[in-house]
C-alpha cells in the first residue's frame, strides 16, 4: 500500500469522485473489488484505462480500497 497523499488530500479526493464520474466512491471500490489483482500502480493503471479515471482519482480510490482492506483484516 502507498500512501500518496496526505490525509486531507485523500480526503478532498475521495468527497469529489462522485461529482466527477458519476459514482460513488463505494461503487468505485465494487469495481475494483470484482476486478483482475494487480499490485496498486497496476490497479491504478487499469482504472485509468479500463474506466477513464483521472489518475489522482484513481490512485485515491485505491488506497481506500487498500485501507479498507487493510481495516478488514484487522478486525
């Protein structure tokens, strides 16, 4: 997992998503869910291509998706 950007940046990124690609952050996260595993550069990568992601929106929504997964296994 990267951390790319800081906290309130993630943050910002995340709060936007829904307004820019017209869904939400929890269906972004299905989507990478249901997708081929890929390291995260890779993940970012497919994203961009395969859903004409911005790369800052991309990057974001797979570290959330990694701390999310990270939180998972946690508990």
């Amino acid at each position: 997992m990267s951390q790319v950007f800081s906290e309130e940046t993630h943050r910002n990124l995340l709060a936007r998503i829904p307004h820019c690609t017209g869904r939400e952050v929890s269906d972004w996260l299905r989507t990478v869910d249901e997708g081929p595993a890929l390291r995260f550069e890779e993940k970012v990568s497919w994203l961009r291509h395969e859903h004409n992601l911005a790369y800052g929106h991309a990057k974001a929504i797979i570290h959330e998706y990694d701390l999310r997964r990270a939180a998972r296994k946690l508990a």
